[in-house]
C-alpha cells in the first residue's frame, strides 16, 4: 500500500511500457497507463470479503497482523496519520494543508483491510460539483474559487470498521395504558359541567428481544469529525459496493491508516446497536407508554471488517484558518465549510433594512390615506368576536 503526493502521485508499473503511470481510474473501473493508455482488470482476488471473528482477534491480535512497507507520519497541524512511499520526502496533508516533512522511520504494524469501495466519481466529475456547490454559497468569498483547482482534489481512503452481531436483550419495566374517567367541575360562571380525564394504569412487563445487526459502521479515524463522517456515509456509500482487498484499487490514491483501535470501534458500535435495542424494547412492551428500568443484552458471534472508503477531499488555508470540504468517492456530492465574506454578509444586512425600512414606508403611508374607521357598534364588536374566534 503506497500513499502518492499531491503533485506527483506514486502508481504502480505499467506491464506494456515499464512506466510508473497505471492507476485505476474510476471511470473504467479498470487500471490504465496514464504514458501509453494500456488497460487492464484489477487483479481479482479469491473468495469473498470474509468477516473477522472479533474474539478470536483479541485472543489472537499478534498473529492477525501484518506490517506495510510505507512510512508514515503525524499531521502537526491536525493529528492525522498518513502512509507514504518511502521515496516521497515532502507533502501537503489532505486533511488541513499543512506542509509535511517525511522523515523516514519504522512502519508500524497495522491490521491488513478486508475489503475496499473502489472510486467511482472521478476527479473531473468532482470538481465540477464542488464549483456548483461553491457556486450555490453566495456567502463565499470570490477569491475563494481561485483556490478550487482540480488538483488541489486529494483523492483518500479513509479507513472503518463494521461489525455483525446476533443480540439478545433481557429487559425490565412497564407498560402504561391510558383509561378515561368522567369528572364533574364548575366553569368560571358557577355551572356545573363534565369532562373526560385521562389516566395511566401501569403494569409490570419484562421479555426477552432477539436482532441481528448487519454492517454497523464506525469511522476509524479521528481526521475529520464523527459528525461530519456520520453525513458524509449517506451520501452514497453501500455495502453492495465493496470489493475485497487489493492494492490496485489504491494505485493513485493516499490510504491513512486507522486511529480509533478495535476495542474502542466496538464500544461505539455498541451505543448505535443499544438505541435501536432500546426501541424493540418499546415495542416489545406495548400500551400507550412505557418506562424501561433495566436493559441486560448479551452480544453473540460478533465479527468485523476493516474495510476503506474513497473520499475526495478539497483542504485549504483562508488568511490563516483551515477549511476542509469532503465528497464521497462514489457519487461526488459534498458538504463542508467556507469562510464567510464580510462584505457580502454586511451588504446582505443593509439590504434586508432596506427592505425593511421601505415596508415600514410603505405601511405609514397606507395608514395616512386610508379612511377614519366609524363608531363601533355593539353588534359589529359581536362581529368582531366571532371573526377573532373563527366562526
């Protein structure tokens, strides 16, 4: 696995040519000579994605490991890790554009990905959304699309963890349900008068509740916030989309290695399978309400991937702050931030007082010329009323 520069990335040996041109491209979904436009299959890999048992991982973490030959280095700017070419000496991060200065060093024993979603939406392709977008945010600077070259897109696998698990829960609490009873009160006038007041009979419940959690996604990485990653996997990411493993799908691309370790993955996969737990248990309980005292759930035949996303990642600095804007890999569409421009955002609040100020004008003016109303009625206060009141 080999993480290319910003300028000039690292790809693999083309077999016609000897060139260090053949990068998959997501177009043909195949690798191609960026010198003599050979073509050819991503090598296949046997077998399907296989699933990781995650107990016998731990019991057995040494010799599920294996040691890449790329070095690797820690953003000063923003903590993120990244790998690169041991030939590379210089870079910009993907995440903040912090200029990096790689230092060669011993590569650190990583977990091997099982399986890689493959880039879809090229760099063109992308780039042309993201100047839509910059386009749509009339609050943006105009300098600000200077900055937006297809160059500066960094193509980027981000790593995640997926779990499956077979769940059963064993729970306590109650199960409320509403009864009506007839009351009698007098109104502000002294008349007697009934009404019908809800009540709530509680009952004692417990049960069992059984699922099977398939693919809980859990951003490894700590580069971009959970929030953020948390959006940015709903905007085309698919488990039907993944291949298994093989470093031709990254020839172009840079690949940062995981940060959030296995242990800690899980306890977050845990939080996102409990609050859907929790609501089978208020479905399990029933009524009109319930209160859930206690939930016990034993996590059964769990397993795992380590599996890589592409992203396109547009970072730059703006008179001295970072911004980051993310697309996915597959279908190019973005969100993220940008710097506000002051005098756009300064005219936008003189115009709306404009605005304002001529409504105001307008209204007074409307007021002056409009007729003395005359002498209220009795019966058109009665009017009155039941206009206000609907009728």
């Amino acid at each position: 696995m080999t993480a290319p520069r910003s300028e000039t990335p690292v790809y693999h040996t083309c077999p016609q040519c000897g060139a260090k041109g053949l990068e998959f491209s997501p177009q043909l979904q195949k690798l191609q000579c960026t010198y003599c436009g050979w073509q050819g299959e991503v090598p296949s890999t046997e077998g399907e994605i296989q699933e990781q048992s995650y107990e016998a991982f731990l019991r057995k973490a040494d010799s599920q490991q294996v040691t890449l030959t790329a070095q690797e280095i820690k953003c000063p700017g923003c903590g993120a890790v990244t790998t690169f070419d041991p030939q590379n000496v210089a870079d910009v991060c993907a995440f903040c554009g912090t200029h990096l200065n790689v230092q060669p060093q011993t590569s650190n024993p990583i977990l091997a990905p099982q399986a890689v979603q493959p880039f879809v939406a090229s760099r063109q392709q992308t780039f042309a959304q993201l100047l839509q977008w910059l386009g749509k945010n009339w609050f943006a600077p105009n300098d600000l699309k200077k900055l937006a070259q297809p160059e500066n897109l960094q193509g980027m696998y981000l790593p995640f963890w997926t779990f499956d698990s077979h769940t059963r829960s064993f729970y306590r609490g109650e199960r409320g349900e509403y009864y009506y009873e007839t009351e009698t009160y007098r109104d502000d006038e002294g008349n007697l008068q009934t009404r019908e007041v809800r009540h709530t009979r509680w009952y004692s419940a417990q049960g069992w509740v059984e699922r099977f959690f398939d693919d809980v996604l859990v951003p490894a990485t700590r580069s971009v916030p959970t929030r953020r990653l948390e959006q940015l996997v709903h905007l085309g990411y698919s488990p039907a989309g993944l291949k298994s493993y093989a470093t031709s799908f990254l020839s172009g691309y840079r690949v940062e290695r995981y940060q959030v370790p296995l242990r800690e993955a899980f306890a977050q996969a845990q939080q996102k399978m409990d609050a859907v737990i929790r609501e089978d248990v208020r479905q399990d309980i029933g009524g009109d309400e319930q209160r859930i005292e206690s939930i016990k759930t034993q996590y059964n035949a769990v397993t795992f991937k380590h599996i890589l996303l592409p992203v396109w990642m547009f970072s730059y600095r703006y008179r001295g702050k970072s911004y980051q804007v993310l697309a996915c890999g597959v279908t190019g569409r973005m969100l993220g931030d940008y710097p506000l421009s002051i005098w756009k955002v300064v005219l936008a609040v003189l115009l709306g007082l404009i605005v304002a100020g001529i409504g105001l004008w307008a209204f007074i003016e409307s007021e002056k010329e409009s007729p003395p109303e005359p002498p209220r009625q009795e019966q058109s206060w009665a009017t009155n009323i039941r206009v206000s009141a609907g009728i």
